[in-house]
C-alpha cells in the first residue's frame, strides 16, 4: 500500500482499491476548490488505469465537511445571470460529481461524520453511500440566500423525493444518519466503532463481482431511470445481450459448475 498525500488531502493506494481521505480536520474538512480539483485528478486515475475496482472517498475528524469554506471569496458575476449559470456548469463540486456519475466503476463514499453542502452534493452522484451513526446529513445554502446549485437539489429530488429535498434544501432542516437511512439517502449506516472494517469489507465485495457486469449495470440502471417502463425493458435486454457474449459470464458459470461438482462428489 502507498500513500501520497498534501496538506488537505491524503490517497492511499491499495492495489483494486484506490482511497482518498479529506483531511483539514481543523477546518471540520471545508472544501476549497484546489481539495475539488486533486479528488478530480485522482478520479480521472482511478477512471483509467484498469487495476483499479473501486474508488473510497472518506475523511478525517470529527465531520466528513462541512461543506464549502465560506472564508474564501465568492465568486463575483457583473449582474449577468448568464455568468452565474456558466459558473455552475463548471464549477468543481458539479465537474467532480459528473465525472462519478459517469465512471463504469463504483464509486463508494464513506461518511463518518456530519456531511453538509457542497460534500453532500458530490456524494450524490457516488453510486453507495455509507454512513456512521454519527453522520449528519444537512443542505444549509438557503440560509445564506442561495440554493445548493450544483446537483443538491436535482439528485436529492431523484434519490430521496420532493418531499425529503423541501426539509433539507428548502427549510434547511438537518437529519440524522437513521433518518438519512428511512429516506434513501444512504444504503447502510454502521456503529461508529465498526465503520472502517464495514466500509473496507463492502469495497472488498464490490472488487469480488465482474467488472463488465458492473459497469453495464450502472449505465442500465441510470438510463432506465430516465426511460419508461417498455424502453427501460429494452435497455435491460440490450445490456444483458453484451453480457451474454462476453468472457466474464462463460469464466464464472464454469467456475461455479466446477465447484458445485466438486462439492457433490
């Protein structure tokens, strides 16, 4: 295992496994756009090199963040509403999280913390979410007079309804990681005393399935999300008729016939 790291950010390499680790705890983990762009460049290695099978994003300290560090300027459009949306297209939480979205990898996040904002904006494109039971979940733009514009309220809108996004992005309401749970926020949520050895033991799971099987998956999934109910059918048949013609079907059918052979002799 190798690790690289700088003042706010550390990746470790763990040959499938690539982890980044935000880590300005001091700041409760704040994210300025220079933490956006390294999570970006790393991304784009675990993107393409092929050892790679699953990508962690995790934290230290107390909070996974507390969203972006409103220390830093804002940023200044000349009245032109125009700019403005420019500026969301390509601003670093909405480049980042397009760029989860559209890895035929998963892409896990892992918070053991309160996650808040801008944090939970990108963590909403991540395919799994893990929570400890200390986790925290808030959208808290609205008090400062914005919205969360770089997906919080489309994706939440898509993940947990117009119901939950109104408590969280409209009346800036907070929820705990059960809740977050009931609503569909997040997959899982473990004992904070467990959460690193679940957490890892879930990545090992994902290293253990097909990749090519994974990677169609994401794409049906999210293209069936968007379809309906008879077009979303024949992405599924498309899909699987790759599947049926690639190598890793063949290799894992002869595989489990041989053990079941084995077992019965």
């Amino acid at each position: 295992m190798t690790h690289t790291s700088d003042n706010w950010l550390l990746v470790e390499d763990r040959d499938w496994l690539l982890k980044v680790v935000l880590r300005r705890p001091d700041r409760l983990n704040a994210i300025v756009p220079e933490v956006l762009d390294r999570i970006y460049e790393e991304t784009l290695r675990f993107e393409n090199e092929a050892r790679y099978r699953v990508l962690l994003i995790t934290a230290e300290g107390a909070y996974f963040s507390s969203g972006m560090d409103l220390s830093r300027p804002a940023p200044e459009f000349s009245g032109s509403t125009l700019e403005a949306r420019r500026y969301y297209r390509h601003n670093g939480v909405q480049r980042l999280g397009d760029l989860f979205e559209s890895i035929e990898k998963p892409v896990v996040v892992a918070h053991q913390g309160p996650c808040l904002g801008g944090a939970l904006e990108f963590s909403l494109c991540c395919d799994f979410r893990l929570a400890s039971d200390c986790a925290a979940y808030g959208l808290p733009e609205i008090r400062i007079g914005v919205i969360p514009g770089s997906g919080g309220v489309s994706r939440l809108t898509r993940i947990a309804g117009p119901h939950w996004t109104r408590w969280l992005a409209m009346a800036g309401e907070t929820i705990d990681a059960q809740r977050a749970l009931a609503i569909g926020l997040v997959h899982d949520v473990f004992p904070a005393e467990e959460f690193e050895e679940r957490v890892y033991a879930f990545c090992e799971k994902l290293n253990g399935l097909p990749p090519e099987a994974l990677g169609v998956s994401k794409l049906t999934i999210d293209l069936a999300a968007d379809l309906e109910r008879a077009q979303a059918r024949n992405v599924e048949r498309m899909a699987n008729s790759i599947l049926f013609v690639g190598p890793e079907l063949t290799a894992r059918r002869t595989n489990f016939l041989n053990r079941k052979g084995s077992k019965s002799g």
